[in-house]
C-alpha cells in the first residue's frame, strides 16, 4: 500500500510529522475569531497486521499566543470573559488501521496528492448533563480533512519512506477546557507540515521523551481532548 510508505515508513521505522497552524472559532452571532497558534508532532510506527497495516502512533500539540506564538497555560477567553486553564494535547495512543480502502489520489503534475476526509458522528465522553460547561452535545461531531502531497518520482522509486508534505483542517466543536458550555459555533484548525528529522527545541522540551517515539504495540481505546478532559475530571476513558 503506497499510502503508507507517505504516512509512515513500510520497513517499520519510526517517522516524526510536525505541523503548525492556527485555531479559529466562530459564534453563530459572531467571528470568526483568530483565538490560538497551533504546533505538534505525530510520531508513527507502520506493522502489517490482519491483511493490511496497523498504525501505531501518539501526539502532543501546544496551544499558542495567536500574536506572540508563545505557549499558553492559561486563556483569557474573549468569548466568555473568564480565565480558564490551557490543556494542550497529548493523545497516546492514536491508533489506527489501514489498508481495508484505497486512499483516493490525484495526480497534479509531477506530484501525487492523497487526500483523506474523516467525517465523525459518535456519542460524547462528556455528557451534558455531567459536564454542562464543557461540552455542547451528547454527540461528537467534527471532521479531519488531510491532504499529503508527494512527489512522483519519490513514491515511483520504491524506498520505504517516502517524503511528503501536509496539509489538515479540522472543524469541531469547542474545546472542553474553553468552557464555553451549549453556546453556538465552533473551532476550524488550519495547518500545514511535514515529516521531518527533527521538531523545533521548544515543542520537544514540552512534549517530552514519551512523545518522541512511537508505540511498540497496538492498544485501545484511542485518547483525544475530549477523554483526555473527562479522565482528568476523574472519570475513566472507554
């Protein structure tokens, strides 16, 4: 499978997709509004498993000072007028499984475009009942939309690691932690990467040697901000 070998690596070598972007909100009477900076790493492992591929990865992302770009711990949110706690991601694992569907490309030139759109309907980890200044709805929905450009020559020449560069944007509702409880709107994130050898000292600093290196080994349930919150909050994940 091609797609793999621009995600990750097909020899089971572990690859570093770094990103940086920025998060903006809007209010159904209001915006949008430019609210964070954005930056991460995502740290793969490819292992063919079942038929097709297993992809063992983790993530941790930092939310940022739209102006200055530095870090946030703390948010004056503009929204609402309170100060709130800044809680930024650090999601292991981010499992997934590959290989059951071609990825659909398109060919622009002498470059390869693999594009994934991820459309995502599911109950909420945070009911509103149990946590009405954090979540909107008893159902998540959002979407992930990745573009990976490659070039030609590079996924024709047959190495297992084939350079690419990114795009992802992402729509979802209001982070848990902006405590912005059933008010309308939501979050668009709009960023670009690409994999690389090495991430900025400040985001590796902050993330940790654990971010750095992908699982050895598939386990389940996936974290995201929103099981992050709730076992945070004191309730299990699951």
């Amino acid at each position: 499978m091609d797609f793999i070998r621009v995600r990750a690596s097909s020899d089971g070598a572990e690859t570093i997709s770094y990103w940086t972007g920025d998060v903006y909100g809007w209010q159904d009477d209001g915006g949008p509004h430019h609210l964070f900076g954005f930056e991460g790493l995502n740290v793969a492992r490819a292992v063919e498993a079942d038929g097709g591929w297993q992809l063992l990865t983790r993530e941790a992302a930092l939310y940022l000072d739209p102006k200055t770009r530095e870090v946030l711990d703390t948010w004056d949110n503009p929204l609402t007028e309170r100060t709130v706690e800044v809680q930024h991601v650090f999601n292991d694992p981010v499992n997934q499984r590959l290989g059951a569907y071609p990825v659909p490309t398109t060919r622009l030139g002498d470059q390869v475009v693999y594009n994934i759109d991820i459309r995502l309907a599911y109950p909420s980890p945070l009911k509103v009942a149990d946590y009405p200044d954090n979540s909107a709805n008893d159902t998540y929905r959002a979407m992930e939309l990745f573009q990976f450009f490659v070039a030609a020559k590079d996924l024709d020449s047959g190495v297992p690691d084939v350079p690419c560069v990114f795009s992802w944007c992402r729509v979802s509702p209001w982070l848990p932690w902006m405590a912005m409880g059933q008010r309308g709107g939501g979050l668009v994130y709009h960023c670009r990467g690409a994999k690389v050898a090495e991430v900025p000292r400040r985001l590796r600093e902050r993330v940790g040697e654990h971010f750095l290196h992908a699982p050895a080994e598939w386990s389940a349930p996936n974290v995201t901000s929103w099981t992050a919150f709730a076992e945070r909050a004191g309730r299990p994940r699951g």
